[in-house]
C-alpha cells in the first residue's frame, strides 16, 4: 500500500510471506518501484502465488518483476497467479510485469483483477510459448489468462484466454498467432486515450500486431516469432505510454 509525502509516493503498509517477495529501490522520482520476486525460482502445478497492490490518492506506483517468470512442466494441477491491484483517486500504476516463460507440458492460470476511481493504469502482459533461442518450445499445455478491470465499481474491461491441449497445432492457425510464439497484451485506461493512440500505432510500425481505442481505453496486441523480437516492438509502446519513460532498469540486467 502507498501513500503520498512530501510529493513523492511512500510505502504505508508492507507484508511478504513464502516465496512471494518484494524489494523497492531508491527512485529520485515521485514514482515509486515496486519489484516482485519469486524466490522458488519458476512455478509449476499446483503452486499458488497471490498478489496484492494499493496506490493511495495521488501516488505514482510501478510493479515489474526481477526477471521472466517460467513456467515448468505440471505432473498434475495448474499453477495459479492472482493479482489484485486497487487505484485510488488520482493515482498512476503501470503494472510492468517481464514475459512469462511457458515450456512444454506447462500449466498456467492467472486472474488479474483491478478497481480505480480517477487514475491512470498501464498494464503489460506478455508471453513466451518456450524459448526459441534454446530450441524449446511449448506443444502441450494449458495457459488461462483472465482480465477484469472496474472504474467506480463498474466493469469497463473484460477478457478470457484459453489455450489448452495442442498448443502448437492451436498457435499454428492464422486466426491466433500464424505460428508465432510470442505475444503481448498491453492496456492503457486514462484521459489520454485518443491523444496515445496515433503515438501507439506509430511505435508499432510494420509489427505484427494493433491498436485500438474507445470507452476511455486503449489496448494493443503484439505477436511475434520470438521473444528478442517481441521486446524490440513492446518496448516502445510501453515507453510512449508511460509518457517517454522507457521500462524499469531490471528489464535490462
């Protein structure tokens, strides 16, 4: 939970427990980092991991991770990832999470579930179906990703994706990913809406992939063939969302 002092965003109120931990570096900004750590080092069937954020009024708060999130083989049960993450009035949170990393036989179901009053929400999901680099890839599996965002209690977005059983023969259409293994989901709810989208579809050039906007949001899909790729595009899209912030350093390391 944060709170605003001094005109600079401040933690209120911290609490970590197993494998769920998180580290705030020194920032010389009003915004505050918040990096998200799994020390169990990946997750696999049947492990849970839960997450909750509050911004305060008029605070600046951003959560990525240390590093891509991987994802093994289940020999039973899905692993489960909820976040919840509240906004209160005037507050900015950009939810910058790195990809996850899925391999063959994976498991994986997440449920996100966001409520604002008047703030601004940036919010990255991106993910890796293997990693091609390393001559991997994810054939069999399952991947749930479930979004639901509310302003004032009312829903303004919602969002299901499933994949299940043959993931390469399922990604291989030209409906889903044309065989590509790499994609992202990224959305923006603020004033800025309209003004984002021509910078949006320009920072997207000739990728595979859109940008739309309406209802006071903007949502942007990316796919690409390989994760190095799909940086180089999501990048500069996060970057002219974030007002011409790039990523957070550990993006990087």
């Amino acid at each position: 939970m944060t709170k605003p002092f001094g005109g600079r965003t401040r933690l209120a109120e911290l609490y970590q427990e197993g494998a769920a931990k998180i580290r705030l570096p020194e920032t010389f900004t009003a915004e505050m980092e918040a990096v998200i750590i799994n020390t169990a080092g990946g997750l696999t069937g049947g492990d849970r991991m839960d997450w909750s954020f509050s911004a305060g009024p008029d605070t600046f708060l951003t959560v990525t991770t240390q590093a891509c999130e991987k994802v093994y083989k289940a020999s039973a049960g899905a692993a489960e990832v909820v976040t919840r993450i509240e906004a209160a009035s005037g507050a900015r949170v950009h939810w910058l999470p790195q990809e996850s990393i899925l391999f063959d036989n994976a498991a994986l179901s997440r449920r996100r579930g966001r409520s604002r009053q008047s703030a601004e929400f940036v919010a990255v999901e991106a993910i890796l179906l293997g990693r091609k680099a390393m001559g991997e890839a994810m054939a069999q599996g399952m991947v749930r990703d479930r979004w639901r965002i509310r302003r004032g209690g009312r829903l303004i977005h919602a969002e299901d994706l499933r994949m299940e059983g043959d993931v390469a023969d399922l990604t291989a259409s030209a409906a889903v990913l044309a065989g590509k293994v790499a994609f992202a989901t990224v959305l923006y709810t603020g004033p800025l809406c309209e003004a984002m989208l021509p910078k949006v579809r320009a920072a997207l050039g000739n990728n595979p992939g859109g940008a739309s906007q309406w209802n006071g949001k903007l949502v942007a899909r990316l796919a690409a063939e390989d994760g190095y790729t799909l940086r180089k595009s999501l990048i500069p899209v996060i970057s002219v969302l974030r007002g011409g912030s790039s990523v957070p350093k550990v993006w990087n390391l």
